[in-house]
C-alpha cells in the first residue's frame, strides 16, 4: 500500500499553480487528476507538466492518481499534515476514501530534464513576464510569439517594436524561448 505524509499547504500551492494548467478545458477527464509517483505530485495538461518540488515523506512508495472531485475537496484543508495512501487521504481526524483512477492512460513527460537554469522570485518572475505585450500573435511566425531568455534578459518582440527586461537574480549561457503556452502558464503563477 502507497503511503505519503504532505503538508497541507504545499498541497493547496500545488493546486493553485495547477489553474494555469487550465485542466478543466480538456476532454480527458483522467488528466485532470493528480498523479502522486512516490515522492513526486504531478499535473499534465498533454502540453505542460507541473511536478513537485517540495519535501514529502515516503513512508511506502507507489503509485496513486486522485480523481478532481477529491482535489476539489481537498482545497479546503489549509494546515497541517494529510496521509495520502492508494485508497484514502486521512487529514486530521477526517478520512476521506477515494478510487484510485491510476492506469497507463494518465500521460506524463517523462523526459527527465532537471536542470536548473537559473531561480528567481514570482515577483521578479512576473516582472520579467511583463516583456509578454510585446509579443506577436501570428502563427506564421511562431519564433516571435514567445519570449526569449538571454544572459540576464527577457525580450519579447513582434516585428515591430521589442520590450527588454533586466534583472540581476541570475546570468545564463543558455538561449531559451519561452513557448506562448509555457509563459502563459507562468503568468497565471
């Protein structure tokens, strides 16, 4: 049996971020779900993964997928710590049973791609987000739809004008572009 100690606060985080995932558009009800894989907590919406990265204590490793109408009702357990085994979430003294919806079916991203490029503050975050304006939205141009990340700027750009932001929190070597889907979901954070 699946055994897991969370705080009920890292829970309602988790689920916060998720709303960004805007899971209820999709027809997979199965992906609107949370699937819980050992010490990890993880929401898909087939485009972008929502993992976990706070501390949860295994007590027997396994595999759970808690169905919606659950989280729904977890949304209200704000303190303290929640048991969550592959039948039942306990919280205090309330016990709240569940079918485990876990089958092949609930996709993930399972490319292991845990390099930390660099970490910053949500507001310094939102900040840096704010070049989004400058953005196109046309789609025979896809590169200048997203927003690019260099050194120690973010730049969005649409043919006509380009919005730059600084910031001193990191300094990368990497190039990214951010995906309009992807800073979508960040600006939701």
């Amino acid at each position: 049996i699946m055994k897991i100690e969370i705080n009920a606060r890292d829970l309602q985080e988790m689920l916060k971020i998720s709303k960004g995932l805007e899971l209820r558009k999709l027809d997979l009800d199965i992906q609107k779900s949370l699937l819980i894989k050992n010490d990890k907590l993880i929401m898909n919406n087939l485009n972008t993964q929502l993992e976990s990265k706070f501390d949860i204590d295994v007590y027997e490793e396994g595999i759970t997928l808690i169905p919606e109408s659950t989280l729904k009702i977890l949304e209200n357990f704000k303190d303290g710590d929640l048991i969550i085994t592959d039948k039942e979430i306990q919280y205090d003294t309330k016990q709240i049973q569940y079918v485990n919806m876990y089958n092949n079916d609930f996709y993930t991203i399972d490319d292991e791609l845990y390099i930390d490029l660099f970490e910053t503050t949500e507001s310094e975050l939102a900040h840096l987000l704010e070049v989004s304006y400058a953005t196109a939205d046309d789609n025979t141009r896809p590169m200048i739809e997203g927003i690019n990340i260099t050194r120690d700027r973010f730049t969005g750009l649409n043919g006509y004008y380009a919005s730059i932001r600084y910031t001193d929190d990191f300094n990368i070597d990497e190039n990214i572009i951010l995906s309009p889907k992807t800073w979508k979901v960040l600006l939701k954070v």
